[in-house]
C-alpha cells in the first residue's frame, strides 16, 4: 500500500470527533505502530471511555481506520486535531 502520510508526523493525543446519529463519540490517539499497521486510540463514548486497537488502512491519500459495528465509518488519521489546553 502507498500513501502520501508522513510516518514522521506527531500524532499522539490528537483530538477527533464523529457525530454518530444520537451524540458525539470521541477518539485520541495514543499510538500508531506503522510495521504492524495498527492504531491504538482512546475512545469516549456516552461518559465510557476505552482503549481499542484497530488495523490501519489507507489508500492512495490518506491512513485511516473504521469504526462501529459494521465498520461502517472511515476515520481518517489526518483529520485528527492537535488539542490545545486553554
């Protein structure tokens, strides 16, 4: 698999949000493991937070993974936000 996304790029504790039809469920990164293509990330759904490992994928642009009970949603790596402490 070839993609353009930099293996160098800082990535941990950045921020991303998917709205799942009902609220919001959150996803920080707290690791990725280019050599065995997985992402492991911290995941707050409903007040429940956990820790989930899951299989990079990617494509021509861009890494990501999927999530839910059907994997039916790409979560792309790139669009994971720095957090900035107020």
């Amino acid at each position: 698999m070839e993609n353009k996304v930099s293996q160098n790029k800082r990535y941990y504790m950045r921020e991303f949000q998917l709205y799942d039809t009902d609220h919001f469920v959150t996803f920080n990164i707290i690791g990725i493991d280019f050599e065995r293509r997985q992402i492991t990330v911290g995941i707050t759904n409903q007040g429940r937070i956990s820790v989930q490992t899951f299989d990079l994928k990617g494509d021509a642009n861009a890494l990501y993974f999927e999530y839910g009970i059907f994997d039916e949603n790409k979560i792309p790596v790139d669009e994971f936000e720095e957090i900035e402490e107020e």
